[in-house]
C-alpha cells in the first residue's frame, strides 16, 4: 500500500525535485465471475507483462476483467476492461458456425452497439434479405410503370382517330365559359 500523503510529506534534507510516491509503477488486475460475484480475483505487480499475462489468462477463463494503472495514494486508473465470458461465447459461436459450414467472420468485423448481441451471419442475412426487398420494390415499380405504358399506348391507338382530325370549330356563342367569372369580366 502506498504511504499517505501526511506520511510522504516528512523533512528531507536535500530537495530533490522528484516524485518519491511509492509503487506509482504498480499495475493491478480485477478479475470476477458471474457465477461467483463476491469471490472476485486481485493481482497486484510491479510488472506490466505479468499483468498483461494475468489478464490474458482470466480471459481464457471467461472472467470480466479490468486492467488498472497505479496513480498514487492508493487511486487506480482503468487501462482496460475485458469481457471474457463474452469472448468465449463470441469463439464458441463462431466454431460452432465453422462446423455449420458457414464462412468465417471477417476479420476487421466490430459489431456496434445496437448489434453487439448478434453475430455477424445475422447482418449478412439481413442485408440479403434488405437487398431482397429492394429487389422486389424496383420489380414492382417496373411493371407498374410497362403497365402504365401499355394503358398509354393503348388509349393513344383507340384515340388516334380522333387526334389526327383538326380540332372542330366552335362559335363563340357556343363556347363554354366559366361559371365563377361575373358578368363584367366576360
């Protein structure tokens, strides 16, 4: 345990402007089960690989682990957190999909947060699926407009009589005018 701040501030004879709090260089791992909470392990050590190994190790075991990094009088910083249950599961599910037959996960795959709980098979899908969708939407787009064509073509061939004679003649008497214009404006 590193002295407290009234026990470091005692008389040296000579000022040397360093820093004399002790183990600043001490590295600590927490590791904790699910199935066991309240029996969690703590490794302390002065040695930054055997921690990096430790925390390797626990996350072989499916242990949640968090890395920390001395800050003096007894205050830790966390480094890293590692969800080795997680991982195992994550390894477990992949292997079991190698024996499906499926391919293997892409190697720069992240799943985001919102997807964190399904693998990436299930995005794949998905996307196939969406791309399916979209398939179908522009197939049905498609024929409603050859549909619209056909009714065009169709109306300009029964109307084709009547559009290739010149307009007829009407007698301003006979003109249709609108009903809503008063009498002035006529």
């Amino acid at each position: 345990m590193s002295p407290t701040p009234k026990q470091a501030r005692q008389h040296r004879r000579k000022a040397v402007p360093t820093d004399r709090t002790k183990n600043v260089t001490l590295w600590r791992v927490e590791a904790s089960w699910d199935h066991r909470p309240d029996d969690p392990v703590v490794i302390r050590t002065p040695d930054k690989k055997r921690a990096r190994r430790a925390v390797d190790g626990l996350v072989h075991k499916g242990a949640y682990v968090i890395f920390q990094e001395h800050t003096g009088w007894d205050t830790w910083r966390t480094v890293r957190e590692v969800d080795g249950a997680a991982l195992l599961a994550e390894r477990d599910a992949e292997q079991a999909l190698a024996a499906a037959g499926h391919p293997p996960t892409p190697r720069a795959y992240r799943p985001d947060a919102e997807d964190r709980h399904r693998t990436w098979l299930a995005r794949m899908d998905a996307r196939a699926e969406a791309g399916r969708r979209a398939a179908e939407q522009a197939a049905r787009e498609q024929a409603e407009a050859d549909a619209r064509r056909r009714r065009l073509a169709a109306e300009a061939r029964r109307h084709a009589r009547a559009l290739m004679s010149p307009p007829a003649i009407v007698r301003p008497e006979n003109r249709q005018r609108a009903r809503h214009i008063t009498g002035a404006q006529r």
